[in-house]
C-alpha cells in the first residue's frame, strides 16, 4: 500500500516517550463546567455511564440505560480501552503496513499517540460532538488511526466501504449525518502529513475537554449493512455504544485468550497474528479486527484490496495469522480452492483424506456426541493447512450464517475445525459459539458471559424465534425508532432449536429474509416492493431461494377476484388492461397475457434493474402464475391481506424444484 506520509509520521513518533503524552485513566476526574440552567456533570471517570431513561434511543446524542449487574466486565469507553493495551503492550508491534515492499512496524506506543495527533486534528478541523466521520476506505493502519481518533474526539464514527453506487453513498452521509468523510486514494494520503501536523498545533486542553463528554452508555459508532440496500432503499443505521464494543472486546478476549496466547504479558514479541481484511462496515467486524487485537496485544497486519479476488491464501501464507475470522462466504470460497486442486495431490493422500470422510459420514452419532479434537495435526492436515497459510492458526472462526454439513465435515477432516458463531448486524459481536473444548458438528455452541436467550415457539413446528438480551445488543436504530423488545429480548430474525446437550443450533430466518448457499443474506421485502413499483401489473412477488445457488421469483398478475367464492379469476383487472394499453397489449384474460414476449420483456427488465443493486446475490429465473394467490387457501390473510410465504412455498413446492433443477434462465 502507497502510504509514505504514513511511515515517516509514525516513525517520528516512535521515538518520542509515551511519558510525554497525557494520558487519560480511570483516576482521571471529569472536567465539571456548571452554566445556569445545566446539569453538572459530577462523574469521577468518563467510564461511568450518564443518567439516562431508555433502553434504546434512536438520536445519536442521546444515552441509553446500561445493565452492570455484573461488573466482572466494567462498563468502558473505547479511549480507556485502548490506553489500558497501550500501557501494558506499549513496545509490542500493533500494526505492521507494506511500504515499499518493506514491512512497517508500529509499536503500541506509536499507534496511541499517531490517535492523540489524528483526535486533535479532527478538533482542529471543527469536528463537533457527536458529528458522524465517515470512512471511504480498506483496512490499513490509516483507517484504524482515523477510527479511533473519530472516537477519542468525542464524533461518531461510520464505515462506506461496501457502497459503490454514488446515490447511496449521499444518502447515507446525509442519513447519518456525516461531516466529515475520510477516503484512501493516492492523492488524499499525500495529504496525511499536512492534516497530523493540524493537530500538533492544536492546543491538548480541547481534547481533554472532549474526553470529559465521553461515557460509555454514549454512540461512538453508526452502521449500515450493505445487504439491505434495494432499490433507493437506505439501511437502517444500527447505532453502538462505546460499551457495546468494549464489552464485547473483554469478553470474547477471555474467551480466546488461553486458547492462542503463547507468550508473558510482558513480552515485546508478537504473541499472536491476525490479517484484517473483513469489512468494518458491521460491529461484529470493527471488534473482531481491530478491538479484540488491542484485548490481546495483539498483531495486525493487513491486506491488499484484492484479497477476496483471488490472493488470501498467498496472503495467510505471509502472515500466517494464529486466529482466523471468515464469513461463510470466504469458507466457501476456501472450500471450492481446495477440492479443484484435489485431483493434483498424489494418491496416498487422496486416499486419506477419503478415507476420514467416509468414516466421518458414516458416524451415525456424529451430530449427537461431542467431537474429542486432537491437540496435534497428522502429516496430511498439517501439509494442507501450510498451503493454505493456516497451519499456525489456533481457532477458525465461521461468522455471517452456518455453512453445511458437507464442508464443515470436509474442514474438520483436514485438521481444521470450524467454530461456528451466531451473531446478527444488531449485535455487536458473537452471542453463542462452538467451543474447541466442547465441540459439536454444525453447531453454534453455548452463550457468551452476560448474553441471554429467549425462544419463542411457532404454531407449526417445534423451531423457536430467536430472541437475545445483553449488552451487545445495540443501542437503537438512527432516526427509526423500530426495536421492539420484550423486557429487554430483540427479535434477531434467526431460528433456532435447543439440543440436549445445551448448544444453540440455527435453523434458518424468518419468513422475510433468505440466506443463500454463498452466504449471502437479502430481506425479501425491499426486493419485492421494488419489483412491483417497476410493474404495476403484479398482484404478488414472492422471492425465494433459502440454501440455494441464486434467488428467484413467483410472479402473480392482477386479476379479478370473484367476490362470492373469494377466488381470484383468469380475468385481469380493469386498471391491469389500461396500463398494458399504453404499450399496444389490448388482451382480457392472463392466459392470453403469458403468451406475449412483452410480458417477458418487461419483467426482464425489471429484474435487470434490482440485480444492478444486489451485489453478490442475484434473481436468476422466475416464473409467473396465471391467476394471484389464494385467499381460501390461506395463501392470503384475507384481512391483512398479506401474503403467507410458508403456505406458498409449500403449495408450489414442484414450481421451485423446476426452477432449480433446470439451472438459471
């Protein structure tokens, strides 16, 4: 990466002692300013949480109720949690940058003062409280130095990584009310000197001042899920606090830690490594890149754009990381390498690998029992996972949705056991996972210390609705006051049934959300909507694809609905036939209206459009029914007038097997 300024800067501050820079600790006394009229402030340290009333807000000045019942893991503020690493790993190597072809090495020390320098530039710049700064960038020592400093500032910080189409980008800046936007081209790194040398000329006191206003029942971050953008539909901004990501960070850092640690707390080498590369457009990936490194002392070194295009394995092979997070995605992506390059291995360890597959697939009791991981790799594991960059990594991580059986089999076979992890973009990190030291097969384990669950039953099956408590559950959604919560229990849209052994096992979503076999997850409505604004003739649009390759559509046309029996008929409605007239399609019946191309044509196109905004996912294939749905079949609540997926889905079950097993149209 082209990040000259970058080098010298912190090579500059290398040198300087960190004694010299002030340091704000938890003895350090809030600055108390008392106007007529105002509140004083009478806190002792800016990690105590400030007076609130609600359990979720939706303004990002606002503060929300914290439940410390358990002070095992102190309420923190991210700055407070950094300073704390920065004290005890204050020689260690943080984040190690290319420059030149040449490893850059920042210690601790320096990575903490290149913050001070970027939050006072930030004051200097007219960053006010609770102002939204932006990021346009990939990870890099650049965009983990912004971070922080945006929350040592006292601003809100929000990530654009993921949003290409330019409207969206706006909107989201206006949405989240961004005033600043810090962005990773050439020309505006050669411009990093210039913006650190503002701050070094910034008086101190200012951002002292602003530490004081930090607590952490207090937004320090905003987020925007890329998966649920549609149409000109803006995501929701999933607001988090200071505690939700700190807490997080301590508990998941105690849950790993004996795991990879292999070196004295006092050491100034490299306990452990890990690649950032997941996007931080989500909590989850803003604690696991960049929190729980700084928990452990940890390493980070960082890849190359192009890492999902082709490069992680010669990237892992460099850094050979000693904990590794993949969306399920990224494993698949794994998974399809590897089994290519399975017809060039020699035949003895083909036939191993074989071999432990099918005595794998052949354990009827390999779902039920506990899975007694070895502590060693055998030669075949150990060579495969040197190939692919893994054979130092202590715990493989699995996060975004469950991967099946077959590939989650196939990994364990090679020495490489996969941890799956349930979370959701309104927590802010892990609530269950699958533990090495009590493992079972395409589970997502036991709750994490502090995280609560709560199932409720559906009428037709014995799977629950996932409900979750604790403090990772974020603060609120910006501007939608939209969490609805029962006593404190959010709806996470997943499903889920208990085993007797106490392990979470993830069923699926809800009816309105789909997970495809890529990884990839699309919220059924906005696609819906959109496609049913574009052509005004369609009564239902109903997308589906749940564990499959691609999405595709059932269709239904508007058509008259016999008033006596309740049944729709194969005659299109009056406004139907007026539309079609505009574009020299004078037909009554649907029938007569499936035999047009303009049909086709249009709905091609349409589908065309919503694809352009779907990134990773797509709608293949489609087909279009003759008559609407039913509302005597109870395809239709004929109250509400919404469509029951469940009953659709199962009514034409044949059409979606037609759809999938003749490929993509």
């Amino acid at each position: 990466m082209n990040m000259t300024e970058l080098s010298s800067y912190l090579s500059s501050v290398e040198s300087d002692s960190l004694n010299e820079t002030p340091l704000v600790g938890d003895d350090y006394c809030v600055y108390k300013k008392k106007k007529f009229g105002e509140l004083v402030d009478r806190r002792v340290s800016i990690n105590v949480p400030v007076e609130a009333d609600e359990q979720f807000v939706d303004q990002l000045d606002k503060a929300v109720q914290l439940d410390t019942k358990d002070f095992d893991i102190p309420p923190l503020t991210v700055p407070h949690f950094f300073l704390t690493a920065v004290k005890q790993f204050k020689d260690r190597a943080a984040l190690v940058f290319e420059h030149d072809s040449l490893p850059q090495y920042v210690t601790y020390q320096g990575y903490y003062k290149a913050v001070l320098n970027a939050s006072l530039s930030l004051l200097a710049l007219g960053l006010q409280m609770n102002e939204t700064v932006a990021l346009a960038c990939y990870n890099s020592a650049y965009h983990f130095i912004c971070t922080m400093a945006t929350m040592f500032a006292g601003g809100v910080y929000t990530d654009l990584y993921t949003f290409s189409k330019h409207s969206l980008v706006f909107s989201i800046l206006d949405a989240s009310k961004a005033g600043f936007v810090v962005v990773d081209d050439n020309r505006q790194l050669q411009e990093w000197e210039q913006f650190m040398q503002k701050g070094s000329a910034y008086p101190a006191a200012f951002l002292v001042t602003r530490l004081n206003q930090l607590a952490p029942n207090k937004c320090c971050a905003v987020f925007y899920m890329s998966n649920k953008i549609v149409g000109q539909t803006i995501p929701e901004g999933i607001m988090m606090s200071h505690d939700n990501l700190t807490f997080m960070a301590q508990v998941f850092s105690k849950e790993v830690s004996p795991k990879i640690y292999s070196v004295k707390e006092n050491s100034s080498l490299m306990p452990y490594r890990t690649l950032s590369y997941l996007s931080l457009c989500w909590a989850f990936g803003l604690v696991t890149e960049m929190l729980l490194p700084i928990a452990l002392g940890a390493t980070v070194f960082f890849a190359g754009p192009d890492v999902l295009q082709g490069s992680l394995i010669k990237t892992l092979r460099m850094v050979r990381p000693s904990i590794f997070f993949a969306t399920s995605r990224v494993w698949i992506m794994l998974y399809k390498r590897v089994t290519e390059k399975f017809s060039t291995m020699n035949m003895l360890m083909r036939f191993m690998l074989l071999r432990k597959l099918r005595a794998m697939m052949q354990d009827e009791n390999v779902f039920k029992n506990r899975i007694q991981l070895k502590g060693r790799d055998n030669y075949l594991q150990n060579k495969l996972k040197k190939k692919l960059g893994m054979n130092q990594v202590k715990m493989f991580f699995s996060i975004e949705r469950p991967l099946d059986v077959q590939k989650l089999m196939f990994y364990l076979s090679i020495g490489i056991p996969i941890c799956e992890v349930l979370d959701s973009p309104l927590l802010s990190g892990p609530h269950a996972f699958n533990r090495l030291e009590n493992f079972y097969l395409a589970s997502q384990g036991k709750e994490l210390f502090g995280c609560e669950s709560r199932g409720i039953k559906r009428k037709e099956d014995c799977v629950r609705k996932l409900f979750v408590k604790g403090r990772h559950v974020c603060m609120g959604i910006l501007e939608k006051n939209t969490i609805l919560s029962q006593h404190g229990f959010i709806n996470t849209g997943l499903l889920f049934e208990r085993g007797l052994n106490g392990n979470i096992y993830i069923k699926g979503t809800t009816d309105n959300v789909i997970m495809l076999s890529n990884g990839c997850t699309i919220p059924c409505e906005p696609v819906e909507i959109v496609i049913k604004e574009i052509l005004p003739i369609i009564a239902s649009c109903i997308l589906v694809g749940n564990d499959k390759p691609f999405l595709s559509l059932i269709i239904t046309i508007k058509t008259i609905i016999d008033l006596k029996t309740l049944e729709p008929t194969p005659t299109l409605t009056i406004p139907t036939r007026v539309w079609l007239r505009k574009f020299g399609i004078d037909v009554k019946l649907s029938r007569d209206l499936l035999k047009s191309k303009f049909l086709f044509e249009i709905v091609d196109d349409a589908v065309s459009h919503v694809n352009k905004q779907l990134g990773d996912a797509s709608i293949k294939t489609y087909k279009i029914l003759p008559v609407d749905f039913s509302f005597l079949e109870g395809e239709i609540d004929p109250v509400t007038r919404v469509i029951n997926r469940k009953v659709i889905l199962d009514h034409y079950k044949k059409i979606v097997q037609t759809m999938y097993s003749s490929g993509p149209s």
